[in-house]
C-alpha cells in the first residue's frame, strides 16, 4: 500500500477544505506550536492546519480528505509522549482546539458529555462543579484535550481505584475516515447490541477515524484524602505493602507511587525547595494516597495499617501528610522526577508495565539487561506500581556526558522491551506507540494479532488516510 | 453473500473432525440439552456436536471448518437468552464443556486466568478459595461457563460497583475464523499497545471467534455486607434514594435492584415461603445491598442514611436484614420474580437500559406505548435501576388467557422499543442480541454503526462462518 502521506494534496483539496472551514478555521502565522513535539523530540510537516468549529465541518473536511486521497492526522493539545499527534509529511494536521462545549452534564445520571477539544482539566473543573469528580489525573492535564485522552485511552496517578480513560468513557461520537458522523454518545451503563465499536476509538490514536465528542463517567467527590510518604527496603516489600494497605483499608488506596532513591535523590539536586520527608535516606519509597467518598477518618484508618505494615517489616519509616501543602510537597517530589533527570543528561524514557507481582523479579533481570547494554549507565525506575506501569528511565552514568546514552539508546530500548516480552509485559503501558514504538510494536507482537489490527485498519480506513505511519507502518 | 449453515458440511469435513477430538470429543446420543434453548424457546439442529479438549483442538476443528466452508456456533452453558448459542441450520456446535482449567492464580496481581469452560459458580469458588473476590454473579452462574459471559459481556447484580464482564477481563485467548490461536492472555492493568482486540471478542457472541480462556480481575472479599428492602413512592423516588445512598455511604452500594407492587404481590401469590418484608404495601421496592471491603459498620451507616431519606421523603418504609437468612429472604424475592411472571401466563421479556436519570419518564411512556399496543396488558419493569437497566415484562392482563399476548408480541416489542430509542437507550442492555433481537438491531442502529460492525465482521470473519445469523444478518 502506497503511504498516503508521500503524495502532496492537491491545491483544490486544500481550497475544499478552507472553503468549509472559513479562514478563522486555518492556521497561519507561527505554526510551531502544532508541529513541533513538546519537548522537541519531532518537529513535524503539514501543507495545511485547521480548525474545525463543529463534528459537522469536521465530516466534511475528511469528505474532502477521503475523496481526495489526502492523509490527516487529528491534534488535541499536542502533549502526546510517542509523536502520534504530529504529522510528517502531507498530512493535513486537524487541531480539535474550536470545539470546546460541554453539551450536557448530569449529576443524577453521573455523566457528562463534551467536545473533544475540551481540556482534561476544563473537564475536571465543570465535574466538580456539579460536586462531581471525573478521576483522569495526568501531567498535562492542563493542556491535553478529552479527545487526544481518549484517542491513547490516557492513564495517570488515579487508575488503581478508578481505571484507565477506557473504563471512564461511555459513549463516544466520531467522524469516520469516509467523513460519516456516528453517534455513539450513549450515556449508558450497559448496552450490549452488538460489537462496542467505541473501543476501537479508545486508544486507536486517530488511525481509525477522529473522535469530535465523549460521554464521561463522573463520580461522588472524596470527602477524606490522606496523603503518606514511606521508605521501604525493595520492590518487593513494595508490592507486599500494595496488598496489605488495600486488604487493611477495604481498598481505599487511589494511588501507590514508587520512587526510587537516586530518584528522590536527583528531586532534591535539581528542584529547589524540595526535601525528603523522611529523616533517614531509605532504597526505595512509595507515595499513597488514600480517598473516601465520606466521612471516614482515613488518617487513623491509614496510621493503623501503616503501624501493622512496619510490624510485618514492609516499610522501614513512614510521614503521613498533616496538611493539604504537605501532602502537595509529596506529590511535588513525585510530578518533578521527570524534571530532575533531564538535568542528569538524556535518557531513554520507557513506559513498561508487567503483572504487579512480576514487578520486584522485572526491574531485577531490566536492570542486569541495561548494565549489559550500556555499562554505567543509571536505571531511575518509578512511578504507578499499583498498576503493574514502571516508568523505567536509564540515564547516563554520574559525571558522564549529558549524551553518553545516544549511542546506546536502540540497545537499551531492545535490551529492556525483551525482559518486557518475556515477562508478558507492555512496552507501552500509557503512553501509545504513535511513531515511537510503531516498530518496536512490530517486532514484539505476534503476527496473529498483527494480522487482527490490520484487518480492522484496513476495513474502517480502506484509503488509509487516517493518521498513516502511525501505530501500524503503512 | 451465502449463508454458510445453508449448505450442508461434506461428511469428510466432519470425519477430519472427528479425527482430531476423538470419540470422546463428539457428542452423541440425548442432545437436547445442546439443540433445546432452556425455556423451550428455541430447538437447534446440528450435523454435529464437537467439544474439545484443549485449545490446540479447538483451533484444528475451525482450520478444518474454515477450508471446507463449515460453519461454527459456539456454545457455553446453553444459558442465554437471544438464541446465540444455538445452530439452526447446518452449523456444528462446538462446546467448551470440556475445558475448565484454572490456568493461574495470583492473589498478589489480583488475576486468575482460567479456560473457556469453567463454571462461573467455579470461578468464584477459586477466587473465593484465595481470599478474593470476582465479582460476576448473574442467575445461571451454577451452569453457565466463561467463554459465554465473555461472549456476551454478562452484567448481573453487581455491576453497580464492579461493573459489566468488560470491566472485569484484563486479557483472552481466542481462536480465529481461520484457526489461527491468538494469546492475549495478558495479566496487565495497563496496555497501550494498539488496538485493544479482546473489546471485539467481548460481547462478539462468538462472530469473530471462539473464547478458549480469560484472565479475570479479582478484587479483596468484601468483609462487611448490609441488605435492606425499602418502599418507595416511584422510580422518581428510588432513583433519587440511590444517589443519596451512593453520596452518604461513600458509593458502597454494590446492588441497588427495583420491584414494582405488581411484581411483588406476584412472588407473594405464586412462589411458597415468601413474605413481603414491610408491613405496609408500597408502589415500588427497592433491594439494596451495601458492602465493604474492612470492618465499616455498615449496618449503622445504612440506618442512619435511611433515616436521613425518610426524612428528605425519598422512601416509606424500610427494613434492614437482622440476618444472613433474612438477607437471603429479600433476595429470594428478587430472584424469584421471573418465576413468578411465568405462573401469570407467556408474557414479552425486554431487557433494557437507559440513563439511570432517564428510568422514571422511561416507564411512563413505555407504560402508555404497551396500553395502547395490547390494551389490558399488566407491566412488571423492575431490575438493575442502578445501571439504568430495566427488565421490561408486559405479562397478560388478570385472569386472561396464558397466551392472551401471543399476537401482541410484536406490536409490544415494537412500541417500547421505539420509547427506548427516543430515550437513546439499548434494546439488549445485558442480554445481547443473538436471534432474538438482530432483525430489530438492523431497524434501529445507525447506517453508519451498522456498516462499521459489518466491516468489523468481514474483515475478522471473511468466509463468514462463525455463528452466521447472529447479531447480523446474513
């Protein structure tokens, strides 16, 4: 199959396409905020930007597109880690960022249907304002866009006790690659008339059609949260803790964060204003978070079980948060670890998940595997353990160059993805494939379930024009 | 295109068969607990019934199928309700009866990975055995087996608080339509890594494949359970009360099930030992049950929460079961309601959902639509209103003939339905599609949905022989 991409469109297409859009939907000028990745990773290429007012405008955009032969890819807040929202050819880039309403909201049915162009936190805040909470929590949520979360079904710090983007949509509407609109914004429960074809949306990073609205699952608010810092020996004593403090609690842990040592070291060298909020320096430490969505006296609930754990010998020290700041000091050591290792040099950010209780034996046989394929290089490993999601970020040896890894970056990535497969891990737990992992994907997955993801390209995006080279190589 | 069952299998297709199960592996003899659907509704014919022994088998017969145009219909316990596990024509059956390994188990992950054919009431049983909990229980649990509710995305009693089968299956195996094996058997929270293939096998009724084992998700034993039996006013009321139960207990509402007064008095007349638990008949009941995962105290917190509804007059009367035998008494009466509509004669059994805020407007105009539809007909709509799903039972009017609705059927089907739409509801909202509802699902889903499954199914199943007639038409 030719890859669309490679052909330019025609300038009567581009002309269609303003002509639906008017000129408020094209953009000029300085452009770079759409095509460049956040952090500089790709800069991409498009022979044209718009902006869509409307699911309408949208379908008869990609009517043009699909009568023309050309490629989109469709853009929410560009925050996106694996380069699936940048276009690298003639791909037109189709920015969601005009369609912001929030159509409906109900507190009686906890739901709320929105635009795709809608900001995770702009989505957050009306939640809450219905004294609702939508629980997606991630770095960029202030920027990224309800259609972009769903579209790489987004994970974050709350999917332990409230799951991926995947469990908190219920409906979704979608301009198909043959510019049709299908409404499948049901505000249901349960439905079971035939295939849920919104999850091959969820999660399907733009390649199969562009989601223009969702229906989002809200939930009472938590009334009680409770905050804890503790040091612990291993990751086992880690994954062991998990366990209790979830049996101990009825299950009231919302997030179980892993921090490592040279971790939370590299916070306090590199982020002002930080310290360790335990007095003696421990191997590893998790950061909890416990909610109630009443009145339930969590912080004695979370002492006791916290006493019984250091009984057992499953942490080592514990500090549990006496203030909404102090618990915000936690989370800051937390959101700053990305931070803190650029300032050690580039690394290699990889996005693994494994079985939880596999967790402890991975980063033993990944951190033999990296030592093997880049000497001296420093493994930071971290992140949502509760969930079996390690973000394993090897960085290069202390006092080394800040680009001692480049050379090693493919050995480390394969050397790594390999202890991942063996253990029937993920190699991208949350963060998608987009054109990162597109072929690492190929290599790792079986030729059965290649074949399968194919199939239903090929049969929902016959032209192939819906973000090509992205997740599956064209 | 053809309908495969329309030609009948070469006798050396069901030779070669034969040749890889065995003898054991072929069921002769009485076979209409395979062919005869449970309640009498339909009789299947077969040239063949097949059960495998392992998934290598299962994967050799539909290789055999796929070369010589033979098609397959899958089958479970033989307990659904829409004629999907039912051939009615020249298609073999193929049950997974004889498969039912515990794969693994790991209480530590929270995962249990199991065969196709093991019991629901079996799963429960190991998971019980290992100190947890899955959640799944429907009323067939003693008969029916995995591959089925995966198969048809079973809800149940619990899906308030676990939800659908969906929610509750982290990875699957599965046998194409060209007998390739496909091992999705992944025990990962979290995995961005393409297309998310197992959604198109949950709820796919067995159109794209055959389920040949899952990895289930098991969640801490709830330590703590409350069950109460309150009278209402209407479903206005006891969709309000769920909102205040969910707010004041935090969300520890597990089952929250509807009984209208009709339904009631008719487990009182017809089903020996039960007594309605008030002293005072009420329009509408509702069962709620409430659990926690630690010592919580419920019963208190329940009482008072009732308390606080009485007040805010969103109930009548309300009682808390003193015992796990008084609790098994509530239940009973839920339970027993179906049985209870069958001693009133052959009435139309609807199973459908819309927003849980919508439940009230719902039935008053599907109440007008079926009075108009078959006038005198007696309405019991009661069910899982937690999830916005109502079982909807137009039964004949008092002292009518049994079969006084047998001409209305499809004029009552019809009416509701149309209301159900205009709600933007389901018509299957936990039962699935099957025989019974395809030929409405084609009248009332979008061009555009319909055209993306036939798509799905074309693309995975291209010789169309896996359960043709089902869901779609052929």
């Amino acid at each position: 199959m030719t890859h669309p991409s490679l052909t330019a469109p025609a300038p009567s297409a581009l002309d269609a396409i303003r002509a639906v859009v008017g000129d408020r939907g094209v953009i000029g000028g300085d452009t770079s905020a759409y095509l460049t990745e956040w952090r500089g990773r790709w800069r991409g290429e498009t022979p044209m930007i718009v902006a869509p007012a409307s699911t309408r405008e949208v379908a008869a955009v990609v009517r043009i597109c699909a009568a023309n032969g050309v490629a989109i890819t469709p853009q929410g807040g560009n925050t996106g880690l694996v380069g699936g929202q940048i276009p690298f050819g003639n791909e037109i880039l189709l920015s969601l960022k005009r369609m912001r309403r929030i159509r409906d909201l109900s507190p009686l049915n906890n739901t709320m249907t929105v635009d795709a162009g809608l900001t995770l936190a702009e989505a957050q805040a009306a939640a809450e304002s219905a004294d609702r909470l939508f629980p997606l929590s991630i770095g960029s949520e202030g920027s990224c866009q309800i259609g972009g979360v769903v579209s790489t079904n987004a994970g974050g710090v709350n999917v332990l006790r409230y799951g991926n983007t995947r469990e908190l949509v219920l409906g979704l509407e979608a301009v198909t690659p043959d510019g049709e609109i299908w409404d499948g914004l049901r505000r249901l429960r349960k439905n079971n008339t035939g295939y849920d074809l919104k999850q091959l949306f969820i999660g399907g990073e733009g390649t199969l059609g562009i989601v223009t609205g969702a229906v989002l699952k809200l939930f009472p608010r938590p009334r009680e949260t409770t905050t804890a810092f503790v040091g612990c020996a291993s990751p086992a004593d880690a994954v062991a803790l998990l366990s209790h403090a979830q049996a101990a609690t009825g299950g009231a842990a919302t997030s179980f964060e892993l921090i490592p040592r040279l971790g939370l070291d590299l916070v306090l060298k590199h982020i002002p204003g930080t310290r360790d909020p335990l007095d003696q320096p421990h191997p590893w430490c998790v950061l909890m978070e416990f909610s109630s969505g009443k009145a339930a006296n969590l912080r004695a609930a979370a002492e006791a079980m916290l006493a019984e754990a250091y009984e057992k010998g499953l942490l080592r020290d514990a500090a549990i948060a006496d203030s909404e700041a102090q618990a915000q000091m936690f989370w800051r050591i937390r959101h700053a670890l990305s931070e803190a290792l650029n300032g050690e040099g580039k690394g290699v950010r990889l996005d693994v998940s494994v079985a939880t209780s596999d967790i402890p034996a991975f980063l033993e046989q990944a951190d033999a595997a990296v030592a093997r394929a880049a000497p001296g290089a420093r493994v930071v490993a971290f992140g949502h353990v509760g969930d079996g999601n390690v973000h394993y970020d090897p960085i290069p040896a202390d006092g080394a160059a800040k680009d001692a890894l480049d050379d090693r970056r493919e050995a480390i990535e394969a050397a790594v993805y390999d202890v991942v497969d063996a253990f029937g891990g993920s190699i991208s737990a949350e963060h998608g494939v987009g054109r990162a992992r597109r072929d690492d994907l190929a290599r790792l997955r079986s030729p059965v379930e290649q074949a399968m993801m194919r199939a239903v390209k090929s049969a929902l995006d016959p032209k192939g024009i819906m973000n090509p080279g992205k997740m599956l190589s064209p």
